[in-house]
C-alpha cells in the first residue's frame, strides 16, 4: 500500500557515517533512506548572554537546506537576505530538543552549537537532523570528557526523533515524502531512549484527527525511535 | 495552589467584544484574563499565486506584539527590521489552525487575513488569537453571505485553541503568565467545536514527559476549548 | 459644508481613556472621532550614547500603524523588513514634539520611549498621538515623582496637536479622512498649553498658499489645541 | 554677530553650474556657500502604478550625502543597508516642493527624477537641494520642449527654498551649520517666484516660538527666495 | 619545504564523485586533498530578463560555505541576512568562468544555475568549486543532449582552474590553506582544456611581485590544469 | 580604429585636482577623459578589531556612484538596501590595491578610509578611483607627518591602474565605454611607481585568450601607469 512498499511500521534504512569532516568537534552524515543529513557540532566557551555567569552550558542548533537538496531548486537563504519561517521554526525545534536532553550543570559554561544541512531530501528532514544531530552532540562532548574538560557526562539519554502519519486511511511510521505530501495528518515525535517524550507536534492541514489516532500514532513512535538509538548507540560505541 | 488561585481545570475569564474597529470585514478583541488580543479579519479578491485559476481560497494570518504588551519593552518588530522566530511560528500556526476549519470550495476564490494583534500579554497568547481570530473570521465571513457573495457557509465547526500543562507537578487548564514561566511542560491545543484535534504542540523545555500525562492534558484541553466555543456562538449569534 | 456636518472651527468629539493596558508606566486610549490611537510610555534607566553620563533625561517616540486601521488593508511593516518613510517621519515628530515639552535636567538620566500605535485611522493619526503621547508622558513622569525617583516636575506645559487645512476653499479644524484626502492646503500645529508654537508643518501637495491663508489656519489651530489640552487635564487630574 | 560676519538679512553666496554632468537630461552644481549639491534629473516613460494610463505626470526625488561631505565622516548608507530617517524625510520634502511647481498634465504621463547629491556640507542643504533640483528639472523640461515631446511648459513658476532661524535671540536668514546647531528655533520656508508659500517647516527643537517670531521670519524667507529665483532664472536662461 | 611535503610542482590528490545527490540534472562531489565541494546543476526553462527572447542560454552559479566547513564556525550567511563580499565575489568568478566555455546559442534559450556549496574548506575553494562545477554542468547538458533538447553540444572545451602563489619565496602550484594563509602573493588561474586562458587574478595583498614571478606561476598553472581537466574527463566519460 | 580617435597605446586626457572638498583629511577630483571620479580620505583614531592593539595601521575603501553617473539611471544602493556585487567587488580592490603601497608599521594604530564616488562614468572607474584614491591617501598622510602624528613616511611608492583590452583584435590602452562594452578580454593592471605588479585581473567575459596577449597588454599597462604616477606627483607635489 505504501509508494515505497514498505510495512506500515517499517523505517526506511538508517545509516550514520561520524567524522564526516574534520574541522568540527563533532560530525555525522546521517541518512533515513533518501534524506541525507550533514550534522556537525561546534563547542565555543562563550555562551549567550542570558545565562553569562551562571555556570550553566547551553545547546543551539542551526538548520539549512541546500538549493538543490529538492525535486525543483529552491531559492539560496543567503541570497533572499533571510531564512524562511519554516527553517526558523525546524531550527528552534531542534534545538529544544537536544537541550531536553543534557544536564547543563555538568556541560559547564560554554555552548554546543549543532549545524544541520540537508544534502538530499525526502521526507522528515527534521527528525533526522535531530536524531543526527545527537550524534555529533555526543562525539563532541566525548571530546571535551577525553581532555577533562568536563567531569560527569552530560548526555544521559539518547534523543532521536521520527514522523508517522495517517497515509490513505492507515498509521504509517517515517513518512517519505511522496507520503508526505498526501498525508492530511502526521506529526513529528520527539523521545528519549528510554522511552518520554521531549516534544509532539501533530497538525492536520485542512484535516483533523481524533484522540484514537493520536494514540496509534505515538504507538509507532516509540517503536521508531527505539531503532534510531540502537543506530546511535552502534554509531557512537 | 495556582497563583491565581483557580482551580486546576479552571479557565480564566473569557470576554469577546465584537466590532471592536470599523474598517474591517470582520474584528473582535477578545480577553482571556489579562490577555487582550485585536483579531480583525479582511477579505480580498486575490489569492497567494500557487491556487490562482483553482476556485479555492484562502485564510492567512498575521501575528504581532504592541511593544509594551509585556512586562518589559520588546522592540519593535518594524523597526528591527524582521519578525522574529517567535513570530512567524505563532502565525504560522493560527493560519493552519483556521484553514483546518474552513471549507475551501465554498469560501470561493478569495483570500481571508486575519491579523492578530496583542495589546496586553498574560500568557497563552497564541491560543486567544486563534479563538478570537475564528470569530473576526466567521463575522467576515457572515458579511459574504449576507451579500451573496458566499452561498454555502464554508465554516463548518468553530476553531478554538487552549494551553494546558504540568505546573507544580499538576496538570492545569489555561496557563496564565506566571505559571507558564515556571512550567516544564506545556502544549497548546487546538480543536474543533465538535471535538476533533487539529494541532498539538506539546513541549518539555529542559525536561520530559509520559504518555499519561499526555492524556491529562488532552482531557483538560477538551474541557477548555468547549467553554471557548461557547463563547464564540454567543459573541457571533 | 463638511462630509461630517461639523462647523468650521468644530472639533471631533475628544475621549481619553487613561489606564487601558495594565503593564506600562503609562498609558492611554485616545479617541479623537474615529481616529482611535493606543498610547503607552515606558521607563528605562538608560539613555542613547551621546547624552550618557550627561546627566539629562531623553524622550523618544515610535509609530506604527495595525494593518486593518485604516479602509483597506495595508502591509504590516514587520513583514516588509522596514517601516515606511511615513512611518520615520511622523515617529521623529512626535519625539521632538514630546521633548520640547520636558526639562531634560529635571527628568535625570533616564529614557521615556512612548509608543503610538493606532488602532483606528480616520485622519489626523499624528496628532492624536502626540496629544494621547503627552498623556502617556505625563502618567509615567507622575510615578517616576510618586516614587521620589524625581522631585522637581520635568512636565512645565503640556504639548498638544491638532490639523487644519483649506477644504473646498476654507480653512477648516481637525480634518478627517475624507476632509485630508481632498485638502490641497493642510498643516499640524504642535503648541504648548500656553500657547506657544512647538512646531508648524504646513504642506501643499500640487498647490501653494498665501500669508493670510497661514494666519488663518494658526487661529484655528490655537483654538483647537486648547481644547485639547483641557481634555489633557481633565484625563490626568 | 553671525560667526561669518553676515548682517541678518544676507544670503551666502549662490553660484550655480550647469551641465556638470554629461549623461542627465538636466545637471546642476549649485553652492550656497560652502554647501554644494550636485543635482541631476532623469526622464522616463514609465510613471508610477498609482498613476498609470491617467495621462499625468509625476516628478519624484531623491536626496544623498557622500560620507565625507561632513566635517567627521557618516557612515554610507548603501552600505549600512537602509537610507536613515532624516534622508527620507528630506528626499520626500524635495518631492513635493517640486512637484507643486509642475503642471502634471502639461507634463504628460512621464516620470522625471531628481537626484540631489550632497558633496560638501555647511548647512542648509535641503533647502540647496530643492532650489538646484528645481534648476536640473527646468533643463531637461527645456530639453523635451525642444525635442517637441512636450507642448506647454509644465512649469509656471520657479520654486525655491531657504533657511531661517532664531540665532542668538535674533532673527537670521540662511543659515550655515554653525549657525543651524546652535538656533533653538528654525525653519524651512519652500516658496515660488511670484511668492506664494508651498511649503513651511518650523521646528524647536526643546525650545518654544512665538506667532511674532514666525512672521519675521516668514519676510526674511521671501527676501532669501527672491534672490535664489533671480539665480535660478540667470542659470537657465 | 612545503607543510604537505608536496613538491612545488605537485597537485594534492584529485577526485570527483559524480551523481552525488538524486534531485540535481547533474552532481558531484569534488575533493582536492582536503578541500570537499559539493556541486550540483539545475536546469531551467526560463532566462533572466536581459536575454529573454534572444535565444540564447545562460549559466550563472551561487556559492556557500557550510559553517563549520572551516577550522572555526563562521556565521551562517542566511542567518546574517546577506551573502558577504567574499561569497558575491566567488560566485560572480565562477559564472563567468563557467559562461566562458559554453556556447549560448547551442545552449538554447535556458538556464543552468551551478550551486557549489563548500562541506569542508582546505585552501582553494573557487578552484575547486570551478573545476567541480563544470562536471555538474556537463552532467545536465549530456542529459538534456541526450533527451534531444540540444543538438549541438555547448560544450566545446573543459573549463578548470587552480591557484598558484609564492610561498617562502618559491613559486608552489594548489595552495592548501596553511600555505594560503602565509603567501604574501596568489592568484588563480582558469583556463580551458586546450590551455586558453579564461581568467587570471593575481593579488599581492601587502606585497608586490614582478612579471617574472607571473610567468613561473602561469606554467604551473598549466601543468594543475592539465591534471584536472583529465580528472574532469575521466569522471564524465 | 578607436571610437575616439585614440592610438593602441593612448591614454585619455588625465587631470587631478586636489582639495575639491574642505573637510576631509586629503580629497581630489581625479578625470579620466569623461570619467570623473570624487576622492576623499578620512583618518580615525582607531582600528578595526582584529588589528586593535598590534601597533598597525589599516587602509580601506568604499566605492559608490551616484545613480545618474552613467547613461541610464541606476538604482540608489541605499534605496535597494544593498550594495551590489559589482560595488563589492570593486571596494574590496581598492582597499588591497591601496594596502600594498603602504607601510602599516610607520602608518601607526589608525585607520584612513579612501572615499570613491564616481560622479560622472565612461570607462575604467575603478581604476580611476584607485589612482585618485591614492592621492588622497598621500594628501592626508601628508597632513600626520606635517603635524608630527606620523615620522616616517609611510608611502614609499605610488600606486596606480589602468585597464588594457583586446579591442577588434588589437590590443588597447585605457578602454573607455564604447570599447569596454566590446571588448571580449580585458582587465585591470594595479602597479606602483617602480614598475611592480600588486594585482593583475584578466578576464574574457565569453571568450579566452593566450599568454601572448597577456603579455601584450601588461606592456601597455606599464606605459599608461607611468602616465599616471608621472600626474599623482604632479599633483602632490
């Protein structure tokens, strides 16, 4: 039933490449099936002035999307002078999320900025820049543990994120994007390894949804990102 | 328990003043306790470019702060010349919200704005627009019918919108100011009249949450947003 | 003679509504006919870089305009990326107007932003906003005093401001929209209470004017500030 | 008295250069002492969308300053990525002036732009600006007359500007920047050749002025635009 | 004598992935040494204004760097609201250069738009992005070659380009960055594969150099592009 | 041959003429033939941040031209919000060009920024705003040694530039419009006094050319920059 012949609960194929360059803290090339994510991650020992002073770490994150990454070109951020509402929404998303996800006491004052460029899209190119962007999240505070720079490991419990959706009447889990464009509801679900949820953003646009499909939907979830950790954890053993 | 000293499923005071400028098609400012948003809805005969020649139209919104709403001066928004993040997420969300609602081969080929506008701020902002701006819409709307511009109403179910969640480990009803600045969880609700979901944005900022304390929420939110469209039919009756 | 049947020299109905949001130092809804301008004033203690450690207070103003305030809709200057020349201009009016009204000694090293924003347009929207400003002004300056913050009353006169103009061949007081948009002579007289001149705008778009025509319209215009500067008591008293 | 040894009633020195530049329809270098503009103007077929296929023409203006025309350099404003308020308040002040010397139907549906360049300043560069501009615009009218592309002359009668303030208590005519950052009180008188008054800006700044002091100014301005019309008339004969 | 150890003649490894992304008309990714560039081709079937009409085709070409490409984080260009004088520069080298190679008529009345976006930057980026770019061109035009919407080829000749500096008094061939960074003189050369020159910039930023230095480096320069346009070829056969 | 009658090798007329305007530290008008082209340096007392501290001195330069410089009127850069490519391109040259020919230690920690605004265009402008731009440099330098700020001469060697092209095959001194918007090769030859290079820019906008014609045209280029040099003493002296 599904375009891509998939089972209604089946991801697409995951793969995490780290180092994949090598002036960052932190980097993976991470792809869910034909979306192909850059992440890299950045520690600077300035933090933003709210929190100056206050020994607590803190955690941003930057999304973009190169022209070509889609069907038909898209116009340059840079050169429109400004990033579009969606990016500004997806970024803030993905950095909240990762934040959900470290104890800021024990980063210490300095600040991980985690870079996610999409090189290819086709479908959650979110849940994949956040579930990627743990990773080189991880590889870098796996650097400053190395040197000693921080003591207690900041990280306790993997973030990753995945899309589900009502695809031709059913619960489908990891929208690609020809499910994508013709689902009248999906949502993206955010959760830790062990199992709470950090975010859910469901939206029906022009549809609506009862509280029993909410309820399908999370159930596919868990079983989604139940395997985006275990790729993250074999990434970054 | 609350620093309101309202119940935990008690919603704050709900006033809907219609008409409340001239010019436009349709306005309202609606008062949830201490938040007072302008909604004002205005209809033209042109659609955005990508639904031109299709017969179907359009509701957009607009979302905006007056500098002294708040406690403290924001800038203005004009004058730093870009709405920022935070902006342009909250009115994306109040068009999707009010699109959900609305029958678009009815409606015809043209284009509904509805602007919100935030005098005073005291939380759940976002959700008053949404409610208020439902009912500059549906005033709007009425207008095209009265002249016979519009046969069929394309405004089937009230939109309305609530946020709920965890302050002092209690799920509450309607955050005010002070308890959503102290709340670790918290989401924003949006609904039909006849109780379907048509967004959920759920969001733990440096924290998590379960599926139960989900449906606590989920529950309240149903109990908010039945008292919202009740005062909507009154305000538009 | 006048679309509204007023006389030649007859004010609009006058209106301020002291106190209409609940955060600002200051803060008024003024309504001069259908011209509908919120007014707030807010207190920092900072002033711009070339008056620091001067010892002398500063006044400043901005303007904006809600998008459906006036017939048809225009675009919200946020979302163009820039306010408009018109914007600029009547902003810096106001400033200046407010200041020439204050003993910067007086009012110490502090900064009063008053933020005009209008709600309704039906002509004359910057000297509603000067005239409802002033008030603003002359609310928070009271706190600043009630407070022991300053002792001696930087607020000597009030500052108000009314339009005049040649409409089908007579000078009349206070136009309004249909009046404004068919003037080929109109001006903005800014006085103190007692009577002296702050500043005089006169403009004749595609026409000229005579001595005698000036003197004329500075008749009505004291006229008419006097008014409005017993309606400025009354609002403060 | 007057820094430069002027009597209050003596204009600086005019000179006016025509043809300064090659490729405009009309060119001028106007100094009014040490303030030199150089003033251009260009003619299109193409007018504004406001007045497209009403036969009227449009004459529009706009106003720089080279970054070191001033005694401590300002910063260029392409370069600061927005003209400042005080730019677009003048260029729409130099706009109005002429157009309210042009006979838009004579003119017929064309667009004539005046560029005014500031390229060393002392003062009174506005007023420079609109009585140099009025000069370029007279050449390249010339210019369509002869050509036979324009019939009747669109323009009837020169127009002209000058500064006057209150100087040490005394009442001076044009004045110079020394002059003009010290008077509490000042003004721009924008007239025509047979006297008639277009447009009149008197400001004071944190200071107040009386009825009296504007009319002695108002008769220093009609002696300073006599001589600047006598100019203008010798440049363009 | 070189950080790499390379000798003075000697080129850093060369190669070129093709088909690096599924959406692009024509992709690689171009690696020299550690110098990684991503270049895709889109093609278009509209002109930019200026040629509209004329038959003739176009090429043009954007250019970016991701931000943490480099050792450290530079700040995003689209969340900076401009391209900055670096990027404009380097994009405006490369359309030409790719324009200089391509037969317009041939081409036929449409647009190629070569984006080059830089994953990790080594020294050399517009070389590389030169060389790797007229791969992603080729790619597309052997499409639309081979769906028959070009008939004759517009590619006559390979388009490359390297750079060529005095490093420790010595005339070196592809510049790596702790080289770049030391060279008081530099340039880059672009030519075609027949060994015509296309563009040369040499710039001594502080220094200066004599015509003789020019010829050592310009034969360099044809050795490097002689081993890139075999790369070239060897990727498109 | 030439459109102006000129010889391969013939410069247009050149004239310099010092101190056009009064306020900056060192100014010129600098012709080229039909090019003219407004000069100014500025000295500040401080540096920009990443010399501040080293006891270097920095030169830099901006490039405008007024919008009616040219034969059709250009867009305002500070109206369209941006400075252009070309702009970009062209100060970045010029602050280099200039940087080469001084000694940042004997300059000291200041900054002298050099003005370019090309007020009237044909050809060659920024070659023209290189050599004059020098002059002003060497004026206000002249000024720090005259009072003492500076000892020893930190410009020991002039820098100038001229552009040389293939015009209908042959190869030309100094293009002006008519031949730069012919010719197919051309570029801009920035050399000092004594004969160095400091940067050669060659470029075939859709054509090539061999190492001859390089050749060719830097011999041109070294006759027309001792033309020029021989005219920067001349006016400096």
């Amino acid at each position: 039933m599904r375009p891509s012949g998939r089972d209604l609960s089946e991801m697409r194929p995951v793969s995490i490449e780290t180092g994949f360059t090598k002036h960052a803290e932190g980097s993976c090339l991470i792809k869910i099936g034909d979306t192909h994510v850059l992440c890299t991650a950045t520690i600077e020992d300035r933090v933003p002035p709210f929190i100056k002073g206050s020994g607590l770490g803190w955690v941003t994150a930057e999304y973009g999307m190169l022209p070509r990454a889609t069907n038909t070109r898209m116009r340059r951020e840079a050169s429109a002078g400004k990033q579009g509402g969606r990016t500004v929404e997806i970024q803030r998303l993905i950095g909240r999320a990762l934040r959900a996800g470290v104890d800021r006491v024990a980063l210490g004052e300095r600040q991980i900025t985690v870079d996610c460029d999409v090189i290819q899209a086709d479908g959650g190119t979110r849940c994949a820049a956040i579930t990627g962007g743990w990773v080189a999240l991880r590889l870098a505070v796996n650097k400053l543990m190395k040197a000693g720079d921080v003591i207690s490991d900041p990280l306790l419990d993997p973030v990753a994120a995945v899309s589900c959706g009502i695809y031709a009447g059913q619960p489908v889990l990891d929208l690609d994007y020809p499910e994508d464009s013709e689902a009248g509801v999906d949502g993206n679900f955010i959760m830790t390894g062990s199992g709470k949820l950090i975010e859910v953003q469901m939206s029906a646009e022009g549809s609506v949804f009862s509280r029993d499909q909410m309820d399908q939907l999370l159930t596919l979830a868990e079983k989604g990102v139940g395997e985006l950790v275990a790729a993250q954890k074999a990434a970054t053993a």
